[in-house]
C-alpha cells in the first residue's frame, strides 16, 4: 500500500512512531485509513487514494491565506513574486524586498495584510523569544491553586473570581508574585456533571459559573449553607445558573444595553449556543450533536429563527460573558494591587469537548470524527482516550489560524502568563477515529513553526510568558523549539531523578524553566512521604503487576531515602508520619533552583495529603471536588504557612 503510505504522509500522519522505552512503532494500514477519512483524505480505494494525494499537494503548493514568519527573516514563496508590499496595524503601506520566489518580512513584530502580485494574504511576524517573568529584577514564585476549591468570608458551594481575587489579595501580601489557575474555559452552562476544566466546551470564552455579581458592583450572590469538604457540582451548577439569571432580571435596562450588545460576533455565537443547549438539555440533548439536525448549523434558519425568537436569553449568556471576564480582570487588578509581579497564570487546555459550543462554531477549523488522547505505553497498555477533540491542522490553516489566536489571546487577555497544557500538541497529538480503540490513532502532525512563532507573537503582545508542559517523551526537536522561543519547560520535583533514580540537586534544574512541587495530577509531597498515593494505588487495583503492597511500601521507603538525602544533608529522616518537615525542605528546594520561576501547589504549601485529580479516574476518586478546610485569609494565618511562604521568598530565591 505504498499510495495509502505516501498519502499519510502527505497529510501529516506518521505510520511510525517511538513508544515510551523507544521501540518503533508501526501503524496498521486500516488505522490508517480510517485516521485519513476523518480527515476528509478518502482512502477506500486506489483512486480514491491518488484523487486525496492530489488535493492534498494542490493546496500545499497554494499560497496559503497566512504566511509566519520571523522578524526580518527572508522566507520561501510557492511562486516567482515580483512585487511586495505590508500594511502594518499602523496602517501604514511599506514595501517588502522580494526576489523571486523569496521574501524578506518586516523587521518589528505584528499583524500585517500582505499584497502578493496582486494577491492578499496576512502575514504575522514573531519576535524571537518569548518575554520572561518579571518580579523587578528578581526570581518570582507563586502558588498554583484550584479556583472552585477556594472558600471565601461568606459560605458558598465553590470558589469563583471573588475567592479568586480574595487569594491574591492574601498572596501577595505574603509575598507571592503569582497564582497559577485552573482552566477557566467555558462548561456547559448549569450542567452538574461535566465539570472537568480540561474538557471545555469552548477556549475561547469563559466560565460563567465563576462570575461573582459583587466584583462588579452589582448584589452580591445569597450565601449558602457552609459546603462541606467535597464540591456537589450537580447540585451547585444548576443553582448558580439560576441565581445568575435573578441577577440578570434584576437589572435595569441601561445597564443591559451596556452589557448585551458588544460587537464580537464569535460572543454572540457563543452565546447563541448557550442559549440552545439550556433549551436541548431538559429533553435529553448532551451538545449540539444531540439536537435536531437544522440545528447544526450556526449560521443556519432554525439558529438564527432561535437568536430572533429568544433576545432576553441571548442577553442573559452575553451578561454571564461580561461577569466572567469582568471577575477575572478584577482578580488580576487585585493580584497587581497586592504588588504581585506576575499575578495569574492561566492554564489552556489541549482540546475541547466534541459536542461543545467550539467545536459547534467552528466546525471547519476542527477535527471531525476525531478525539484526542495518548497512544498505549507501559503505566497505560490500552492507551488513552481523553474523549476531547481540538483543532484541524488543515483548518487551521485554511482559516489563516485566526480561531487559534483567539485562542492563545483569550488565555493571555488578564493574565500575567498562559500555561499550555500538553504543549507538544503543537508539534503532533494521537488521533482516534470515534468508536475506535485507542491503539488505533495514529500521530498528526500540526504546523509546529507556525504555532509556536504565533504564540510568541502573541506573548509579546500581552508582555507574557508562557509555560509549555513539557513532561513525557518530546517530539523530535520539541525542545530545542521552545527554548530557543525562552518558552518555559515544567520541571517538577517527582520527574527530576539522575540516572540512579536519584533526585537531582536544586542547582541542576534547567535555569529556562518553571520549578514546580508538583501538579494537579501528582501526589503532593505530604501525600508522597504517607504512602497516600499508595493507598489510592491498592484501592483502584492500580499497583504495578506483580507488585505487593508491602513490596510497594518497601521501594517507597527506599525513595524516601534518596528524596531526603537530596533536599536536607543534615537532619534525620523524619519518620513517614511526620511529612511537615519534608514539605518545608521541599519549598527550600524549590527555592534554590535557577528556575525562572519557582511555583508550589497550594495543597504543598498546606501541607495537604490528598491531590485535585488522580489521572486516569472519573468517579473512582473526587477530581476536582475538593473544598479546602477555611478561607486564603486563615490559611495564610498560620504560622508554619508563613514560614514557607518566607522560605519561598528568601534570599536564594533572589
């Protein structure tokens, strides 16, 4: 099947690929295949094989309706040009040297409109790196933290913008120069069971169940009774929404005119969706893909019959639009009114629910048929199916990657940086076809050069860093890309081991990157040092095979050895009751490193033994439901939170 190979490669899908202990890796062709038809390649027969291979080189060799580029740098045509010339954003015309096909681009950073010959096209010119954190002149650190686990003065069902802004206020008076954030993308609005922030229903816009009406002068939410130590979201998403709506009806029509009737019309879309699955949900609808079939279409009669029929319930989506993004700029004035360098860090996460409000409104810039998810390896031997889909690269750029900007500029808008989740989704992500096993994906590659000169461009803009999560295997030349851009690598205490297994000393992390204690996936350090994630280990039937849970216990005591030795060379292993004095040594740790920037989870600073999310479990464990036990302002109150806190900001973090 040579044309079926050739075809695959054309398109961007790699036959072979490098598992996790670096054994090649061959896809079957009926994978293939049927990876390529989601896609829109037809690969059912010869002819339909040679008709795809076709259509896939035309638009190759078109010139394309964006070309990126770095700044000054002289970059290939598809054709011989005899005339260039850029409009800037200044809106000033300056011609562009060209010699045949070979273009130079301008020297300072920006959005251009291009004339080719008479031919228009965009033209993005990046700077070469990326901007770094600033904290004036020294090494910042913050606290990554939960948002809905916070509690506030007031009882409430989960923490929103408000506790949000409360924490930085706390934070920063301690001397933290960031709060690192849980995806704030958009949910399914009212709907108690999807509540995953990392299977969104769009990127583009926000979490309105985070809004908080007192951020922005308006009543404050009625309290509720005190919430116990997990979340109940299928009761509390339901309940917000309609204490949203009594907020909405409250307001006088003025202020609705002001709030209502911006001119971006991916909101209105968003909103307009919002409005339909509020609709379709009572009858049963999960996502567009449940309702009526003329309902499909965005820009089709029965929507657009629907926005006409329905303006209050538009208005009303639009209002929980504006409360989000108002209560998120409210928290990051108030992270920079506390003297926070940085201030928040917002995560993106790597794709977006297939029956969600992105996927519905930008169905020709997204994967179709596919999902997102990881191929199998040794910790998963079925693979994983992460039930998320994400951008197309063809869409991308047939689009002129304009919903990916969006993007990238929606999760920089408030914020001092953007974490890019699996960031090596910019260079490939496993693929597989709905109703498939996940052993039958395959990689798709994605246009990495674009991508990442787009992201920096877009960092510039802002005055932002970015985080790429790098952990795991990196695509080839992954790593070099990002560190060249001065994208930050994630280096986290658990994955920084030698070649004995041992943990790396603090001076030996990579000065390009973040320092981190751990993340939302990961045990915390005084869960670690307990054997908690051993307990969860025995409980799900997750130890390693063949593995007792006395011999688990007995390589864990082993580990204890070799982290202790690593954080503290004088003091006597604390017994794996005591894990306080191993979490301060963990902060002094993290401290010391050259990173950029040192963060610890809040659940570290605490001291807490339990994590937010135990990857690989929907029900088996309480993700994202925690609740902490008081409000930032108490939390911070105690003495030995404190001292970590000082610890954080001592001189070696200088």
């Amino acid at each position: 099947m040579e044309q079926l190979h050739a075809l695959a490669q054309a398109a961007g899908v790699a036959r072979e690929w490098t598992d996790v202990d670096g054994r090649q890796q061959l896809v079957a062709d009926d994978a293939l295949a049927a990876v390529l038809a989601a896609l829109g390649h037809a690969a059912g027969s010869e002819r339909q094989i040679a008709r795809s291979l076709a259509a896939v080189e035309e638009r190759r060799a078109a010139l394309p309706p964006m070309l990126v580029a770095d700044c000054g740098a002289s970059i290939p045509l598809p054709f011989a040009a005899s005339r260039a010339e850029a409009t800037g954003e200044d809106g000033i015309t300056r011609p562009l040297a060209v010699d045949g096909d070979r273009l130079t681009v301008p020297d300072a950073p920006g959005y251009y409109d291009l004339v080719l010959d008479g031919r228009a096209l965009k033209l993005a010119v990046a700077p070469a790196k990326c901007p770094l954190p600033n904290a004036a002149g020294r090494r910042p650190w913050g606290v990554s933290l939960q948002i809905p686990a916070l509690r506030g003065a007031q009882p409430s069902p989960f923490g929103t913008f408000g506790e949000l802004a409360e924490a930085a206020r706390q934070f920063g008076a301690a001397g933290a120069d960031a709060l690192a954030i849980n995806p704030v993308h958009a949910l399914f609005p009212g709907h108690g069971v999807g509540y995953s922030p990392y299977s969104p229903s769009s990127r583009l816009f926000l979490n309105g169940a985070m809004g908080d009406p007192a951020l922005v002068g308006l009543p404050p939410l009625v309290p509720s009774t005190e919430a116990g130590p997990l979340i109940d979201w299928a009761g509390a998403l339901p309940l917000r929404l309609a204490e949203l709506r009594k907020v909405f009806a409250a307001l006088t029509p003025a202020q609705r005119a002001g709030i209502t009737s911006p001119e971006d019309a991916m909101l209105h879309r968003h909103a307009l969706f919002d409005a339909l699955d509020c609709h379709f949900r009572p009858l049963g609808a999960h996502g567009w893909r449940d309702w009526p079939a003329a309902f499909h279409d965005p820009e089709g009669a029965a929507a657009t019959h629907f926005a006409a029929e329905h303006p209050d319930e538009i208005g009303f989506h639009l209002f929980v639009q504006w409360l989000a993004r108002q209560g998120l700029e409210a928290a990051q004035t108030a992270a920079k009114g506390a003297g926070m360098g940085v201030g928040l860090i917002a995560d993106l996460a790597v794709g977006v629910d297939p029956s969600g409000s992105d996927a519905w409104s930008l169905r020709h810039t997204m994967l179709d048929g596919l999902t997102i998810g990881a191929p199998p390896d040794p910790l998963g031997p079925l693979g994983q199916n992460w039930s998320i889909t994400g951008f197309s690269p063809e869409g991308l750029r047939a689009s002129a990657y304009e919903p990916w900007i969006a993007m990238i500029r929606a999760g920089l808008a408030a914020d001092g940086g953007l974490r890019i989740d699996h960031a090596f989704g910019l260079a490939r992500l496993w693929v597989i076809p709905e109703g498939g096993a996940t052993r039958d994906g395959a990689y798709l590659s994605y246009p990495f050069d674009d991508l990442i000169r787009l992201a920096t461009l877009e960092a510039h803009r802002a005055n932002a860093f970015i985080i790429a999560e790098d952990l795991g295997t990196a695509p080839y030349g992954f790593t070099q890309a990002v560190t060249e851009r001065q994208m930050l690598g994630m280096r986290v205490l658990w994955f920084e081991r030698a070649a004995d297994n041992g943990f790396i000393g603090a001076a030996d992390y990579e000065p390009l990157s973040a320092a981190m204690s751990g993340t939302h996936d990961t045990v915390t350090v005084a869960g670690w040092w307990r054997g908690r994630d051993l307990d969860w280990a025995e409980k799900l039937g997750r130890l390693p095979e063949g593995t007792s849970r006395a011999e688990a216990e007995a390589i864990r005591d082993w580990d204890r050895g070799l982290l202790w030795s690593t954080l503290d060379h004088t003091a006597c292993r604390p017994a794996p009751d005591n894990p306080a004095p191993v979490v301060d040594a963990a902060m002094a740790h993290i401290a010391r490193t050259p990173a950029a920037i040192a963060l610890v989870s809040l659940e570290d600073l605490l001291g807490l033994e339990e994590q937010p999310n135990l990857p690989g479990t929907i029900t088996e464990h309480p993700n994202w439901r925690r609740r902490l036990d008081a409000p930032t302002g108490d939390l911070i109150a105690d003495a030995h939170v404190r001292q970590r806190c000082a610890i954080l900001g001592g001189p070696d973090a200088g």
